[in-house]
C-alpha cells in the first residue's frame, strides 16, 4: 500500500505538466500570513480550468473558494488578491475560526 505522504506532488510540477498538455491553469500562493495560519507564506494551489487542483493554501472551505476565484481567473485572465481572516465575515463561512488571517494572490500561468 503506498504512502498518502508519498502521493503527494509539487504543485509547481503539476502545473508545468499540465500546461503542456494544453490545459488552462492558475496558481494561488499565500503571500502573507498572521496570527494562527495553517500553510506558510509560499503554499502554491494550483488549479486547472476543469476544477482539477494539487497543493494547499489552507484547508477546508478556504480552499474552495480560492478554486472558485481561479476558475474566474483563468476565464478572465485579471489576477486577485483575497483575504481571509477571523475578523472578516467570510472567515466563518469558509472555516478560518483559528485566529489567524491569510492573503492569497491568485493569478493565470502562460
């Protein structure tokens, strides 16, 4: 049986595979982060135009609407910045009650 650990892929790989193939592909990367935060400053999610995604920026629903602002990045093409913390009324909605705050640029590769 193989390791979960083992299945693991870098995100950056992922992405070079997948553009190669023709797909259409954003990355998000957390690029600030305080107080309690589950990835550090440097976590790459990459995601295809089909809704396919490797990596992390957080956990939970965090992670679902990132998926959600990619897949309009890729169809529009403008980068974004998002923030999620325990302060801001989405920090409940997407599961980031750890006391912390994220930022998250979002942006289209090729």
């Amino acid at each position: 049986m193989q390791n979960p650990i083992e299945r693991i892929q870098d995100p950056l790989l992922v992405a070079e595979s997948w553009m190669a193939e023709g797909r259409d592909v954003a990355i998000a990367t957390v690029v600030e982060t305080w107080g309690s935060a589950p990835r550090p400053v440097g976590s790459h999610l990459v995601i295809d135009e089909a809704g396919n995604f490797e990596g992390s920026v957080s956990g939970g629903c965090v992670e679902g609407s990132v998926i959600a602002e990619a897949l309009d990045v890729i169809s529009h093409g403008l980068p974004r910045m998002l923030e999620f913390g325990v302060a801001d009324e989405t920090a409940w909605q997407v599961g980031l009650s750890c006391g912390g705050r994220i930022k998250v640029y979002v942006e289209r590769l090729g």
